[in-house]
C-alpha cells in the first residue's frame, strides 16, 4: 500500500470513528434527558442545560479524537520516515568502494520502497561509470607502452648511428628526452590507474620506516645541495609499518623531491617521525612558497600544480602527489597537506605502526 | 653506455622512476672525483640515453 493511501485510510477511520462516538453519545444523553424529562417535569429537565450537555460531548470526544489523531499519526510519520532515515544512511555511507553494493529494499512497494529501487539503480550506473572510466585508463596507459618502447628503440638507433649527421643525431637525442618524458607519466598514469583498481602489487611486510627516513635525509641532502637547502633530519623514533618498502621509499622520496623542487635558494627541509599513540606520524617541513588557501585542497589531485609551478622552470608531471596519496591509502594511512602561520608548507604522513 | 633507468634500478634498486634529480647529481659528483683534475674527461653524457666512460673522440 502507498505512503499516502495509509495516511489517508488511518485519518478517515480515526475521523469516522469520533463522529460515530459523538453520534451515539449525543443519542444516548439526549435520549435521558428526554426521560428524565417525561418523568420528572420541566424542573428536572432544567438540571441539565442542552448546550452544556453538547459543549461536554464535542469537548470529550474531540479530545479523544485530537488526542488519537496525534498519537496515531505521531506512530504512522514515525514509521513512515524510518526508511527515509535508513535510505540517507545508506546515501551518507556511499562512496567509490561499495557503489556495487545496493541498499536493502522493504519490497512493499510504497513510495519509499520505489525511491531505495531509483536510487540503487543510480549507484549501479555510477559504478559502472567508474569502472569503464579506471579500465580505460589503465588500458589506455597499457596500449600506449608498447609503442613508445619501439619508438624508444627507433630514436636510440638514430642517435648512436655514428654514419648519421650531426644534427639528426641532435634531433633524435632531443626526442628521446621528451619520449622518456611520455614513457615516464604513462607509467605513473598507469600506476595510479592500478591503485584505483586495488591491483598494486603490495607486499606485506614489516618494513623499518626510521631506516627508510634516514636513508631518505641523506638523499634529500643530495637533491638539495645544488640549491643549498639545508636539511634536518630532527627526531627519528624506530618504528615498523606493515607494507611494501619498495613503495614506501617510492612514497618519500616523492614528498621529499616536491620539497626540494618548490623551496627556495637558501631554504631548509626537515624532517620527523615519531610514534603517535599507535601511528607512525611522518613530518616533512620545507619552506617554498606556499601554495594560496584557495588552491590547496586540490593539492592531491592528478595533474595539480599550482600556478608557481606553472611559471617556474620546474619539472614534474603533477603525479606526484597524487602517487604519494595512493601509496598512503594503500597502507591504511592518511596523508595531509598544510601551510604552516609562518609560511612552511607541511606534509604529515600518518601510517598505522606494528608493535 | 648505460642508461639513467639502468643506474637507478643497479644502485637504488627503485622498480619506479623517482622523478628526481638524483642521478644527474651523483654523477656530477662522480665526475668531480674522475674527471676534474685531468684534462680528458671520461665520464661523458650521451644526451637522451644516459652515460658513458669512455675516451673522448
């Protein structure tokens, strides 16, 4: 039955129901009036006054009637707006991951029930959106490999080939640079594509994250020397995470190379970890300009880069952090992106630590 | 001749590209020990596919 033909059934007996009740009462009461009457002269039938008598009848009996009204139909929204309360749950709880998972439906075929039913077929071809979009640009990323490596080989030949003239052997040297570019963002194209179908391969195992920073910290003087950035390597706890190493360095060498690419001459990198209740908490400091407030929530997303980096000479893809934000997931953990009152930008890495 | 790829994977042993600069800095160190004190330098760039030791043509 609908929604509404309850509603309009429920009040309709509860509206019948009170004029019946006032029906016989009036009936009943004027019935002893007139008796009283007929017995005992007009004196008795002055004890009681007609509209007294109607005033107490409508004031009960529509008291009742308010009162059922309300209780009843208090109980009939209650148990209307249940499911609406379910079915917003169930919206609020929707993402990515359990588009393919419908919600229960009470199968009575009410208004409410037709809703759950729009509603799951929504998800269904939003997920399958996704999931042609994620398969397209893993097979986009796969199909483009091959060709760049045998145009890899093509412009290798031409640019070794001693018989070739100066200038084409320039030329091809300069293509190979950018097809080392190409062949660079489909592999972290690919990459993430992998991560959004939960394909990376992830090792599970116990991985040493202070050695990984250490090791990190020296590289980072490195990268940095050119521009002389100092860095620190401030406290460095010993604590384990559960996870792939492989990825794990690919993780911090990404955050570490941004934060040399956006410092400054002069500037400084530091870096931390520390234990946090049951976390591994991962700091990295650096001073740069910092990207305007409006801009930095988007600082994750594929192919960012704010406009500083757009003017600048520096290199990149604009994958980076998208990456580092896969791998973070990956691991269970959380990434954030901040800039500090004194204008450092930050990035905490937060990973569940074993014991 | 070997290529950047190829350093990274034999020193590093990284299976991705780390997009950093870590390579060319390490061999400009490198040829700050092999090469800057003699006339010949050895280390030489082949530009697009990596490094090479080798006497210069």
């Amino acid at each position: 039955m609908t929604l509404r033909r309850r509603i309009l059934l429920y009040y309709s007996i509860t509206l019948s129901l009170s004029l019946v009740i006032v029906g016989f009462w009036s009936w009943f009461e004027f019935n002893e009036q007139r008796d009283e009457a007929l017995h005992g002269g007009a004196e008795a039938a002055l004890k009681h006054d007609p509209l007294e008598e109607t005033l107490e009848i409508i004031l009960y009996g529509g008291l009742a009637a308010i009162l059922l009204g309300i209780l009843g139909g208090g109980l009939l929204m209650h148990r209307a707006l249940r499911p609406i309360e379910e079915l917003t749950e169930a919206l609020e709880k929707t993402d990515v991951s359990n588009l393919s998972n419908p919600v229960p439906r009470s199968g009575n075929g009410d208004e409410l029930d037709r809703m759950t039913a729009v509603f799951n077929r929504m998800k269904e071809r939003l997920g399958l959106s996704f999931t042609q979009a994620r398969e397209f640009t893993l097979n986009a990323s796969h199909e483009l490999k091959t060709p760049l490596t045998v145009i890899y080989g093509a412009l290798e030949q031409m640019a070794t080939n001693e018989q070739a003239a100066e200038v084409d052997r320039e030329r091809a040297a300069s293509l190979l640079e950018e097809v080392q570019r190409l062949s660079s963002i489909v592999g972290q194209l690919s990459f993430l594509a992998r991560a959004d179908a939960g394909l990376l391969p992830s090792a599970r195992e116990s991985v040493a994250l202070d050695i990984l920073v250490r090791d990190l910290a020296e590289e980072t003087i490195i990268l940095a020397s050119g521009a002389e950035i100092s860095v620190t390597l401030g406290e460095c706890q010993p604590l384990s995470v559960s996870g792939d190493k492989m990825r794990l360095r690919q993780l911090l060498l990404n955050l570490a190379d941004n934060a040399v690419k956006y410092n400054e001459r002069g500037g400084s990198i530091e870096m931390t970890l520390v234990r946090q209740n049951d976390d591994a908490v991962f700091t990295l400091t650096n001073t740069g300009m910092a990207l305007p407030a409006e801009l930095r929530s988007r600082v994750f997303e594929r192919f960012f880069r704010g406009d500083l980096a757009h003017n600048s000479a520096t290199e990149g893809s604009g994958l980076g952090l998208s990456i580092a934000k896969s791998i973070v997931e990956a691991h269970q953990g959380v990434i954030s992106y901040s800039v500090l009152p004194e204008g450092r930008t930050q990035v905490v890495v937060t990973l569940p630590s074993q014991r | 001749m070997v290529s950047r790829r190829d350093i990274i994977s034999a020193v590093w042993e990284y299976d991705f590209d780390p997009g950093t600069n870590l390579v060319d800095v390490y061999v400009r160190r490198l040829r700050d020990k092999i090469d800057r004190d003699f006339p010949l330098a050895l280390i030489q760039t082949v530009r697009g596919l990596g490094y090479t030791l080798r006497l210069p043509s």
